[in-house]
C-alpha cells in the first residue's frame, strides 16, 4: 500500500506469514460484586441523600461529596493492585513460567493517573525482578487492552530481533463503578444523563504474550497473533472520551459512536486479512462470519450495530455477549476477558479481535487458536486446558456467581 | 547474568554489537517566558491574594481558586499541543523525511490525563496518516523522556526484525509551571513547603529514532544507541513521586532523593557498559568520566551529587547545568533538551543519558555520536549540523534570551 492512502496503511502494515507470536496464559479477575439494573434506580432514589452503586456499601460513594481524583487514587493503589496481581497471577500460572522470566511488563488504565504508575506495585507485589522492562500506556481508554497487546508485540518482536526470550506481562485494570457517584453530581448540578455510568464495571486482565524464543517448558499456547491495525477515525474526537476531572474521568459518548464504530469495522477488517499472508491466500477466502470476533462490549447497541453491519451471528459474537451480560464493560479491561471466554467454548479456529476508544481509535488484531481444528471447528479441552482461568470456564465462576447467556434486553446507547 | 541477580540484570540486558538504531533529529520547544528566583518572592508576596508565577499574567494562576485539574488539561490542550508541535516540527526537520514515513509515535506526560492523550491532537497537527501506532507512556515522570526513547528503541527493533523501517517520532511534554498555583495553596493551608514549585518548568521536546533500514534520503545521525538500562531503587516509591490531585498533580521529594540516586549511578553504569560489547572489550577500558553526561537535572543537588559519586567533572556534565541553569527542570521533556545541547559542543564520543524518576527509577542509555572522533573529542559542526534546534546552537536561543553558562547558585534540593 502506499504511505498516503487514504486509511492510513504503508508497507509498514503488512505482516510476515509467521510473526512467531503466542499468547500462553490469561487471567481475568473481576470484584465481588454485581449489580443489575436495580441498582440504577437504587441510586436515582438516593440522589438527594448519599448515593451508591458501585459497591452499594462502598464508603466512598456513601460520603456527601462525590469522592475525588485523589481519593480515587488511593482506592485504585488497593483495589486496582490486588485485582490486578490475582489476574497476573492466574495468566502467569497457565503460561507456567517463572515469574523472574518475564521480560517486559505493558499496563494500561485510563482510571488512574499516579506516579509510579500501578503497574510498579504489581511487578513488586509479584516479585517480579526490578529491572523488568515496563511501559503503561494511557490517553486510549476502552481500546487500552488491545493497543497493550498490540505494543507487547511489537517489544517482543524487538527481543526476537535480538534472538532474545520476550516473555511480556500484559495487564489492564479499570476501577470504573466508583466514578458514579461523580456522575451523579453531574445529573444534580448540570441535569445531564449521560450514558457512562449504566455501562462501566470493574476488572482487571492480564496475559502473557511469547515471541516463543527460547525454551517454555510446560506452556501451551492459547492464541497465535497474526497480526494488527491501529487506526484513528477522522473528526470523531468529540464523539467518544474520557475526560480527567477533579472528581476523576467523565465519559463523553454521543449516539453516532454506535454508527461511526459499526461503519469502521468493515474496511479495517478489509486491510487487516489483506497484509496476512495466512488470511488471504487464495485457498482461504475469508469473510467475516469465518471468524469468531472478541469484540468489546462498549454497549449493546455497538455490538448489535456491528453484528448487522459486518454480517456476523450471535454465535461469532457469543462471546461479547456473555461477557457483556454478566459484567459489563470493564473499559480496557473488557478485551482479554472477552478473549479468554471466547477460548473456553467451540468455535472458529481464527479470531478477530476487535476494540474502540477515545479518538476515536479502532484497534484489531487477528489471532489463531492453537488447538488442531476440525471442519473448521475448535475441539477445546475445557477446565483441564484452562488451570489458570477458572473464572469462564464453567456453570459458576470463581465468585459464586451464576453465569446466563443470551441476548441483552433493550438498552440505551 | 543469572536472573536472581540482585540488580535485576538477565540475558536479555545484554546487547549486540551494533543495533543499528540512531537519532535523527531533536527538536526542543521551550515557552517564551523565563522567571528567576525573584518569581517567588512575588509568589510568597502574593499568597493572601492572588498568585502568579509561572506566566505571570497567565489567567489560570491569577484566579481566587487553583486551576482544576480539568482546567490544566483544557490549557494542555492548547498550549502543551502546540509546543509538542513546534518541537516535533524541528526534530522531522531535522530528519528531513516525510511525516507520512513516521511509523510510531511514543509519546510521555507526567502533566496531563487525557482521553485521547495528547498525542492524537499532535498527531492530527502533524498532518501524520491517522494509522501511525502511538504509544503514550504514563506514570514515570521525569523519567518519561527516556523511558520513551527506550521503548521506541524496543519498538523499532521490533520493525527490524520484520525488515522494514521505523522512523519513530518521540515526544515528551510538560506543562508544570501552572501547578504552582495549587503547590500554595497546600502551603497556605498545610503549612507545608515542597521544593517540586522552585525547580519545574515547561518544555516540550522531541526526536526522530530510526532502525536504519531502508533509505533516508538527507538523514544525518545525531546518536547512534549502544544500549539501555532500567531499574526501579529498591523501597523507594514513597521518596519521588507525583500524586494526581483535583488540583493537578503534587510532587513528593524527599531529602533522601540526592543520595538515593547518586548512590544508584555507578552500579547501574557499570552494569550498563558491561552489557555493551564496543564499550567492555579490553581495548576500551571505560571509567564514566570518559563519556560526556546528559544527567537529568532534577535539581542541583542531583547535579553535584552524581558527579562527586560518580568521579565526573563539571565538563562531562555541562550540558546538563546549561539547562537546569537556563531553563530549570522540565521533567520528562528535559533529557532531550540535554541531548540536543550536548551534542552542540565539543566532547566525548560516547554519552550516557540518565534520568530518574517516581519509583524511584534510573533509566540509562548508552549513546555515541556519529561525527568522526578526534583524540577522543568530537568536532561538531554547529549550526549547519542541526538547522531543525538552532534553539540550543547559539549564544542566543530562538526566543532571544542569551544563555549563560556557569554552576548554579546556592540551592536547597
């Protein structure tokens, strides 16, 4: 492609037919609680007293004042850290590796805005050595998750250059509930509703990712990466961000983001199947439907809106679905949560996986799955391949909690 | 090196002989005002109404409140944007390719916590194509500007191990100057005086790093990279910090700062250089006081700690004095600005950078300037060497202030 098409492609973008590239581990750790519905109307009837929704016990949102970006912080450097250490942990226990083997670290947030960064107390807390390469990312919000992994590559990728192991931790954690009580201050004092605070829960997500140089005794990679695309849709700045306030991040999220996000999907998925050797072979006519997608769950209207605009199933989206039914969209978190469900069930052997941001950004990158698949199909071994990630694999999680499947109930977007 | 070894150092700190990556432009963009100590005798003067310090009739620092931190980031916006845009105006100038041949940006701020980050505004000014893969780096201040040449270092030997060109553009900006109104604020109310509001200013600065594939038609190295180093002090996150706050952000410094870093410079450079083979073989016995320093001046006392610890004298460290003289501590945009200076004068071949940040962490970089060395000194060519920063090449700067050279005054650190 030429440096000045018009989507932005170069040669630049075109990918090797082996990138040498897995993922061998996950893990996903969301909190205790979860709220439905209710729990909105719980907080409209508390608006002139003290709201909570987040966690309805929650002292910070139980106090006059919405709490502020500081306080915020100093829920994150507790909360934030310990979900993201026990997501680190189980994606570090299904890879099997020594901790001491990781190599780089890449973190995201767009929920917390201190130095060092979290991530400094995650690698300590994982006593993972001092001179770990670290890089957090910020400024991308809902396609953090993604754009980690897609920068986890390219640092592997460097290490493979060097003929060196590259064994990078990639972790996102969002503490999101807590910003309700913000919003709310918003409903009183501006009479704006905004749609933030119905979508967003809390997680944290984690993997490791291999440039599969040197030896990995005892892992069993997950997902091959085939290749990505990062791209930025023109003007849409004011549709969809994340802005920092006193009393921490206000989303800003019109109603042409469910458009603007179904229309991007197509060409973007056009380009990337286009610069993989493996996706455009002419013995591999790929469509999109040919793939399962881990799309993120921004809101039922975008995952619906891409459904009929990239002529996908619900079974190619069950995954996004699920995710999205049973808790929410976790911002950056959401991705690696979605992916990790998508593995644990049958499906397609390749995979799409597929976020929007503040920008607004489209992040994609298709992966493989590395069980030998039949009539086009994934025969997946269930708990026994998943140690490290109990949390999607079964009827229950590891909360206790029930899950459901189907169709989300009509919802605004 | 074993993994366990207590610095952290493994088989992967260690390099090649040649990793073919160079620097090939800078750009540094100051604001046009400068104030000496005599702004804070205004400030202490003015507390019980109203203070101003950093641009003295800026409005933000002139009204009855601190600015919100919401405030600062729509002031970022404008003004943080358009110096990240003149410095990386001059460092693409200086390259002398086209901005569509950019394949990444890497960018850093400790001063702003926005969605999307600044970049994709600097980005759009830029005219870049809205593909280019951007990395905003977070949660390192005023180690940001190297973290952030590392990591576009990494990433470009990622675009080396796949053949093809990386042109990265790097950007560090920092708009710290207006936190001084919110630093009163805690002293009028807490009593409680933090040195952070007597040594930060405002910068933003720039580089383009290439992995040298390819052509580049005009292109002139600056540095070429022998190597890095990353480590994070041991215990140390509550002495160097940078706290979010409804009112910005709040610099935490310890006394303990000079001596901690001081105490971590020779071990990390002796690992360093070790990792390096042109700088370990037997023919090239390396003592710190060989190579020219680009230290970040954190503060004077940073300045004269490291070269007593360290054996250096005040020539290897001048670049870094010139700055913090001229131009004070402009966290993680300082090191680039350091860099350009230093390679404006006659000096060693080879350079360390060091910087440190929150965490505490010390990143260091090995670097060699590519103009043929005479007796173990460099003849630069000046001005025609560098047309894109004619800021750092003169006795006088682009803003026509005259710069001095000398050691600083007296300076409580």
């Amino acid at each position: 492609m030429h440096p000045t098409a018009p989507n932005g492609a170069t040669a630049h973008d075109h990918f090797e037919d082996d990138l040498n590239l897995s993922i061998l581990g996950f893990g996903v750790d969301y909190p205790p609680y979860r709220h439905g519905p209710e729990a909105l109307e719980t907080l409209a009837n508390r608006i002139e007293t003290r709201a909570s929704v987040g966690y309805v016990d929650h002292p910070l949102v139980n106090q006059p004042e919405p709490p502020t970006i500081k306080q915020l912080d100093d829920n994150f450097r507790e909360e934030g850290v310990r979900l993201s250490v026990n997501a680190c942990k189980k994606a570090i226990d299904e890879w099997g590796g020594n901790p001491n083997e990781i190599t780089h670290i890449v973190s995201t947030t767009c929920t917390n805005s201190a130095n060092p960064g979290f991530d400094h107390f995650v690698r300590k807390e994982l006593g993972i050595r001092s001179g770990v390469e670290r890089v957090l990312l910020h400024g991308i919000g809902c396609s953090g998750g993604l754009a980690a992994i897609r920068t986890a590559s390219n640092l592997a990728l460097g290490s493979s250059y060097r003929k060196k192991p590259a064994r990078v931790l990639v972790v996102a954690c969002e503490i999101s509930t807590l910003l309700v009580r913000s919003e709310l201050e918003s409903v009183d004092r501006d009479q704006a509703v905004r749609i933030g605070v119905c979508l967003f829960s809390d997680c944290a997500s984690a993997c490791v990712l291999s440039n599969n140089v040197g030896n990995d005794t005892g892992s069993n990679p997950v997902f091959d990466i085939l290749g990505w695309k990062h791209e930025i849709l023109q003007d849409t700045e004011k549709d969809l961000g994340f802005d920092v306030d006193p009393m921490g991040w206000k989303v800003i999220l019109t109603t042409q983001v469910p458009a603007l996000a179904s229309a991007a999907v197509s060409p973007a998925f056009e380009e990337l199947t286009a610069s993989i050797p493996s996706l455009c072979g002419p013995d591999r006519p790929r469509k999109p439907a040919d793939f399962d997608w881990a799309l993120h769950p921004g809101g039922s209207t975008i995952i619906t809106g891409v459904q009929q605009a990239v002529g996908l199933t619900e079974a190619n989206l069950r995954a996004s679905y699920e995710i999205y039914m049973n808790y929410g969209n976790s911002s950056s978190a959401t991705i690696m949560a979605v992916m990790n469900k998508l593995r644990s069930s049958e499906g397609k052997e390749d995979v799409v996986a597929c976020a929007f941001g503040p920008g607004i950004s489209l992040e994609m990158m298709a992966l493989r799955r590395r069980k030998p698949a039949t009539n086009g199909h994934v025969e997946l071994n269930g708990h026994s391949k998943t140690k490290g990630s109990s949390l999607m694999n079964g009827s229950t999680d590891t909360n206790g909690i029930p899950e459901a499947f189907g169709l989300p109930a009509e919802e605004v977007d």
